[in-house]
C-alpha cells in the first residue's frame, strides 16, 4: 500500500505541474495577444504620427518661399523696398 501511495502522491503532483504548466502557457498566449495589439495600435500611430510630420515639413517648406517671406513682412509689418534717395552707402 505504500508504494502505491508514494506513486499516487508522485502521479498527483506531475497532473498539478501539468495543470500548472497549462495555465503558464494559456496566460502567456494572452499577453503575447495583448502586445501585439498594442503593437499593431502604435505602429498605425507611428503611421499617422510620420503623414502628420511629412505635412508640416511640406507646409514648412511653402511658408519659406522667398515671395512668401516678401509678402508677409509687407502685409504683417507694413515692411517696403526703399526708394533710391534712402539708400545710403557707407564706405570705409
């Protein structure tokens, strides 16, 4: 009788790390689900992060023009070419 405790004993512990190891295996599945929504989640922000950043960059860009610049400080600042008798040179 007792070997065959023993043996039971050793058969109930091997179907608890069975159990175990199930249960191991099932939470990991799910958290490697949980991270790859998460990543698929962060890599369509990353897409829509970098369409965002190409539209300023491109905006940038077009505000920077030279006749842009030109019409803003007239515009803006009421900024005008001078005439020729307001030119003055300064000779060293």
């Amino acid at each position: 009788m007792r070997r065959y405790s023993w043996q039971l004993v050793l058969l109930g512990a091997m179907a608890l790390a069975l159990v175990w190891a199930a249960v191991a295996v099932v939470e990991a599945r799910h958290e490697a689900r949980k991270l790859f929504v998460t990543l698929e989640q962060l890599r369509v922000e990353r897409d829509e992060l970098n369409i965002e950043w190409n539209r300023l960059r491109l905006e940038q860009s077009s505000r920077v023009t030279h006749a842009n610049v030109e019409a803003l400080a007239r515009d803006q600042l009421s900024m005008r070419n001078p005439g020729p008798d307001e030119i003055v040179l300064v000779r060293p």
